[in-house]
C-alpha cells in the first residue's frame, strides 16, 4: 500500500525546461558523473516510439540470435535505462554496474540533459522516431497503465498537452529534430517505426551495417521473427510484465498493447486531426524529416 502512495502520479518536474517523470528527476544528478566506454551503444527515442522492439533487436544480434541467451532477464535489465528510477526497483545506474561491454543503453533524454560523455565518446546512437499521432495515442494509454505519470486527462486535453510539449520528456518535435541534425557531427544511425514494420529484414541489415556486425541469413529471419509484435507480447522478458502492478497495470492497457500503424485514425476526431496538421505544420517547419501516417 506504501509503494502504492509513493509511486502514484506524482506531478511532472521541469529540469532545464524539460518536464519529466518526477524520479526520473531525481536520477539526473548522478547521471551527469556516468562514464560512457567508446564500444557502448545508446538506443536514443521519444517514448513510445519502438524503443523496446530495437532493443530486443539489438540485444539479439549482440547474442547472435540466442534466444536463450536473451531470456536471461528483462530487456530493462539487459538493456539499462540510464536515468531510469522508480521507488523499489533497481536504478538504471545501478543495473549498469552488473553491465559487461559491450553495453546496450537506452534514453529518451533530449540532447540537452544527456550525459556529455556520450557524445565526447563518440557513442554510436542507434535512434528510433514514430509518426507522432500514433505516438501521442500509445502515450497515452501508457499514462494511463504506468502510474509514475501524472494523471492523463482526457483523451482530447492529453493530446493538447502532447502538442505543447507538456509532457514527460517534453517536445516530441524538438526530440526527432535534434537528433536527426545531430548526425551531422556523431554516428546516429536514424530509423523509423513504420520502416522496421513495413520491412523489419532490410531495417536489421542497417542495424547490422551500423553495428559492424554480420550474421547468417537465417539468424536474421530467426531474429525477425522473434522480435515480431506476436512474440514480444508473450514474452516475459520483453512485455514489461515483470514490473510490480502499483507500477505498471497491464489491466488498464498492455504495455504491448496493438503495435500498429495508422492505429490513431481510431482514435483521433476530424476535428482534432485538423489541429494537430496545423500545429505539426508550424512546429515541423524547414525540418527534412518525413513521417508515414499509414503503412
Ligand atoms: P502501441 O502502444 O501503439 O501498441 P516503446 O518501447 O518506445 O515504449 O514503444 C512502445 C510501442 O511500441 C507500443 O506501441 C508497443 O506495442 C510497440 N511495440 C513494441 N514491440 C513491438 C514490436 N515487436 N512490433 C511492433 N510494435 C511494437
């Protein structure tokens, strides 16, 4: 009942401007001391935007499609969430120091609170951005299952606040924005859910490319085929189904919940779409980046 209170929809803090997950705060400070290796890789996203399926990928490449091998524990675990912190749970920073190189990393930090010495060490970044109305219709259902977060609202005012960037995280636009300059100056290999969807063989064959790696053909199609949507939904170590109930609640919406494209036309009114066209056109102004709506 005390982890229930503790962790129950605390308001969003704003560090640098950027509001997040109140623990997740907290964690910044010692984040800003971590020692990046250069043979580390960071897997960088917006929530909601594929983090969890490119980390099952990427962990079975790095197992060379073992899949025993990455049932060895929860892809939190095997893939830690640097400033990740939650009452009860170990901290990402802590999970790192049970990490062997070569480690696989995971943020959504905007480049503004990210530890500096992943770029000094010229970390290779393997980003993922989602079309941002499925975006925002995922997050929402993940505010409403994962209780770290503020209270959602309403469907409608939670859109509202996605579009003026006050959520956790902060700016979905300003995120797939700098990163996608930032390959400019530091190895960010740039992919889009709807790519690793439409064709998840090609979008590894980048990944593998990226990486230096090479597997046979058949350990790609095994790999494919086990980081499909049917599978990871099953699987304990990827479907989040570890983690306490008073965290996260799987009854209120899988965390695996319909892995689709084009989803938010079910959800979105014609008017709210309207809206959001407008306020993306503004917002996405001179930006090259090209997003799919639909598969
Ligand atoms: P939906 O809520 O639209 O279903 P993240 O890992 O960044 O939090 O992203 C979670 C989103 O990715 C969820 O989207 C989830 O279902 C989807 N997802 C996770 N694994 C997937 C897979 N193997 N294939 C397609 N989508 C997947």
């Amino acid at each position: 009942m005390e982890l229930i209170q503790d962790t129950s929809r605390p308001p969003l803090e704003y560090v640098k401007g950027i509001p997040l997950i109140k623990y997740f705060a907290e964690a910044l400070g010692s984040l800003q001391s971590f020692e990046a290796w250069p043979d580390d890789l960071l897997i960088s996203t917006y929530p909601k935007s594929g983090t969890t399926w490119v980390s099952e990928i990427l962990d079975l490449i790095y197992q060379r499609g073992d899949l025993e091998k990455c049932q060895r524990a929860p892809i939190f675990i095997r893939v830690p969430f640097l400033e990740f912190k939650v009452p009860g749970v170990p901290t990402g920073i802590e999970t790192l120091e049970d990490t062997p190189a070569p480690r696989l990393l995971k943020t959504h930090l905007p480049l503004t609170l990210l530890p500096q010495s992943l770029l000094d060490q010229k970390v290779k970044v393997v980003y993922v951005a989602r079309n941002p109305k499925d975006v925002a219709v995922s997050y929402y259902h993940f505010y409403r299952m994962a209780k770290v977060h503020p209270d959602p609202g309403t469907w409608d005012s939670f859109l509202e606040k996605f579009m003026a960037g006050e959520v956790s995280y902060g700016s979905w636009y300003q995120h797939v924005q700098e990163w996608w300059e930032l390959r400019h100056t530091q190895p960010v290999l740039y992919l889009f859910y709807e790519d690793i969807k439409e064709d998840p063989k090609r979008e590894i064959q980048k990944i593998l490319e990226f990486v230096g790696r090479s597997l046979p053909e058949e350990t790609v199609d095994h790999i494919v085929q086990q980081a499909s949507f049917k599978e990871m939904k099953k699987n304990p170590m990827t479907n989040y189904s570890t983690i306490p109930t008073d965290i996260m609640d799987h009854s209120v919406s899988a965390f695996m919940r319909k892995g689709a494209t084009g989803d938010w036309k079910s959800t979105f009114t014609v008017a709210q779409n309207e809206r959001f066209e407008a306020n993306y056109a503004t917002k996405m102004a001179g930006c090259s980046l090209h997003f799919r709506w639909e598969l």
